[in-house]
C-alpha cells in the first residue's frame, strides 16, 4: 500500500503547517513548491501562517554561530511563532533541520526551542536519516556511505569537525555524549526496522503514545518507505494529543510536509538567461568538496580565480584580496565564461571552536563581497557549502524569500529568486560541501552550459 496518498491527505485536512528551522540552507534538499525565509519578523511570519502551503523553511544558518548565538535565534524565533501562530490560530509542528552527518549545535538548539515553545512536550524525535546523501541508520548506528561501503559515521571525516565533532555512531550514545551525560542511553528509546516493517503504523502509533516529557527516540531507516511508515504513526499520535520536537535532515520533512516526490529538475525547467556565464562559488572545506573542485578546474573552459584564505583573515591584505579577485571575476562573467571563485584549500582553524567559527565566518563574508562588487549579471549563482550559501543569499543577492523549485542533483536544490532579490527569477543552486562523487560538479556545470 502506497502510504504517501494518505500522508498527504492527513497533513492536507490536520492544516498544521511544519515549520524547518534550518540551521543551514542544504536542508531544502528534498522538498519543492516550499518558500524558504531568511527573516523571521513576527508579520513575515503571520503571512506564511495565512497562506495554503504545507510547510515553510527558515534559514538561521545557526550551525555558523556559536552556541549562544545560535540558542539566542532560536529562541526568538520560537517566540515569534507562537505569536504570529496565536494571530492566525494556526497550529504548527517545528523541525529542527541539522546535518545528516550529525555536525550542529546538539542538544543547545532544541532546548532553547523547547524553552520557547512553551515546553509541553512528550519528547524529542532524531531522525538523521538522508538516502539522497547516503545516510541511513541501522540498529540505531547512523551510517555514511562511501562508495560501495556504509561507513559507522563517527569514523568518518565529519566526526572530526573542529567545531562539532563526535565519537559515537551510536545514536543512544551519540545523546549522551552531546548532552555530556544529562540523557543517558538507558533514557533513550528507539523505533527498529524491524517496528517499522513488520508491525507497520498502528505500532508506531502507540510506541510514540508511551512518550513523555523528556524522553528521546531514534528512528532507524534505510528506505523512504521506513520513514513514511514512522510519519503514518506519527501523524496518528499528533491527532491524539503528542507534541513533539523533531531532530531531523531533510528527508523527514518531505514526508512530515505531505510532498510527493519530483523527478529531478531539468535544464529547461530553470528560468536561465540565454547570455552570461555561470558563478560557482566554493568555500567548502570538506575532502568531498575539494576533490568535486580539483575536477572541475581540470575542465578547459572554466575559468578560475583562487582567494587567499590567509589574505581574507588578515585586515591589511583582505580588501585588497576582495578587489583583485571581483575584478577577474566580472571581467570574466561579461565575457560570458563559466567562473569559479574558491577558497585557496589550506583549512585555517583558531585555538577552539568559537575562533574556529570566526574564522569560517570571515573567509564566507570575504566571498560574498566578491559577488557584491561584481556587475555582471550571471546565467545562474551555484554556491558550494552551507555557511557559504547563506551568506551569498543573504548579504550579496539580498534575498528575503525564495521559492524552493526542486533538486538538480539528488540532494541539491534550486532556488528561484524572488522579486526582492538582486536577481529576480534567477536559479540559486546550493550545492552541500558532502553530497555527490567526485564528478558531479562537473557534471553539473556541464549540463547547464
């Protein structure tokens, strides 16, 4: 039986809308027809309780702050969706969209959504998992897949993120050790394949039911069809009473959202200029994204120019870098070639995790003062990585609200730009800096020449 029909129907009739606080704006991976914002004032909110549309994503780009920066956003944003949900009497569900390889500020974000909120929760749901990425979770240890193998996602180079590594491919475990103990393993409950398959929605239903204040559940999944029947029970419990905060990647709120999957987007599909060149904007660190850069560069029609990451962070060199690298850029793009900006790949971190941030957070900046002082006007803007992604939606093509269009590449979304935006209709693709073989960027830049 084909649940998603239904899904769609309970969450169509139920009218509460899901709202994705997304630390990062990679998490509109899976969805299409959803808006995204980049504010959160209480009447940009009031109008997206008012309209017809299942969901609607806001990006905090929280996993780019430092943890009271990021509790600090995500408590105003909780307070003003209760008032703009009281306003329109509009109920709401709230995901919290985090990495599908566990990097992000766990548990910090949820609790100071929780305090928000208004509490009054029967728990929190995890659910990391991501087939679009090659994530899955399998007798509660959360995988990444590497080639033809499923990798235990602690022994992978995302565990050992400067800011948000972990030890533990242990989900139960992975809580305790981000909680620093405060919820041990023996308080968190788990839902199997085995719930999800052989005992279907009715189970899950009631498994959830047994949830209360302070409880933490894992979801395991290895399939869209595990995860839509966790979603068929889950809706069953939510129409009985159960509150839930929700811990997820992308995956979950396709289905919680009640969408029907969308073939991949099309080149025709995209509202692309006849004339220009294509942007690609790199600052992405991850091995994944550099051996995606190393081949795109090997390519004989591309042009690109590297920003000094050391220039960047130093003031006296950092305008005088910017200058330099947007004027190639411009003369480059009104030539009408394919132009890459990328970070030069030597990672520079600080002492810990906060100056590490700052760093991240200038050398972004840095790349988006580029855009900012370029004239041209490009075919198309694709920026690999999240926190780089942000910025270049935010601070250099102003925008407010996009419209999520689809993916390109599993896992890699389109936005249309709106009317408010420096480029109004423009296709913005957000490439995540860990999705795709070492040949896809290539593959994708050659398809939308």
């Amino acid at each position: 039986m084909d649940l998603r029909p239904q899904i769609h129907g309970k969450v169509k009739s139920g009218r509460r809308k899901v709202v994705v606080l997304d630390d990062d704006p990679t998490g509109t991976q899976t969805i299409h027809g959803i808006p995204v914002l980049t504010g959160w004032s209480l009447e940009t909110l009031r109008a997206e309780f008012t309209n017809d549309l299942p969901a609607f994503y806001i990006l905090t780009n929280s996993r780019s702050f430092t943890l009271d920066m990021a509790q600090s956003v995500s408590a105003e944003v909780g307070r003003n969706l209760c008032l703009a949900a009281n306003r329109t009497n509009r109920q709401f569900v709230v995901v919290s969209r985090s990495d599908s390889t566990l990097r992000g500020h766990f548990p910090g974000e949820v609790n100071a959504l929780e305090t928000a909120l208004g509490g009054q929760f029967d728990g929190w749901i995890i659910m990391p998992f991501f087939p679009e990425g090659g994530r899955y979770t399998i007798k509660d240890i959360h995988y990444v897949a590497e080639g033809d193998r499923l990798v235990p996602a602690a022994e992978t180079e995302f565990a050992r993120d400067r800011v948000f590594g972990y030890q533990s491919s242990d989900l139960k475990k992975w809580v305790e050790e981000k909680t620093r103990g405060q919820i041990p393993v023996k308080n968190v409950t788990s839902i199997s394949i085995e719930d999800l398959r052989q005992r279907g929605p009715e189970h899950i239903a009631l498994l959830l039911s047994q949830m209360k204040s302070g409880c933490v559940c894992i979801v395991n999944a290895v399939s869209y069809r595990d995860l839509e029947v966790f979603v068929a029970g889950l809706l069953e419990a939510e129409m009985h009473g159960k509150k839930f905060l929700y811990r997820t990647a992308a995956s979950f709120v396709q289905v919680r959202s009640g969408l029907f999957p969308r073939p991949l987007l099309e080149v025709p599909d995209l509202n692309l200029s006849d004339s220009g060149g294509g942007f690609i904007v790199v600052g992405s660190y991850v091995p994944r994204t550099t051996q995606q850069v190393d081949s795109l560069l090997s390519q004989p029609d591309i042009r690109h120019f590297e920003i000094n990451v050391e220039a960047l962070v130093d003031e006296k060199c950092r305008q005088d870098e910017i200058e330099r690298v947007a004027a190639r850029v411009d003369q480059s793009l009104k030539k009408g070639r394919d132009t890459v900006v990328y970070t030069s790949r030597r990672l520079i971190t600080g002492e810990d995790a906060q100056s590490s941030l700052a760093i991240g957070k200038s050398i972004s900046q840095g790349l988006t003062a580029v855009l900012r002082k370029i004239s041209a006007s490009p075919r198309y803007i694709l920026a690999k990585g999240g926190i780089t992604a942000s910025d270049v939606a935010t601070e250099a093509l102003n925008a407010k609200r996009a419209m999520v269009s689809g993916q390109i590449l599993p896992g890699v979304p389109v936005w249309e730009l709106g009317d408010e935006s420096r480029y109004p209709g423009m296709p913005y693709i957000v490439f995540p800096g860990n999705v795709g073989d070492s040949q896809a960027l290539v593959q994708l830049v050659n398809r939308l020449k």
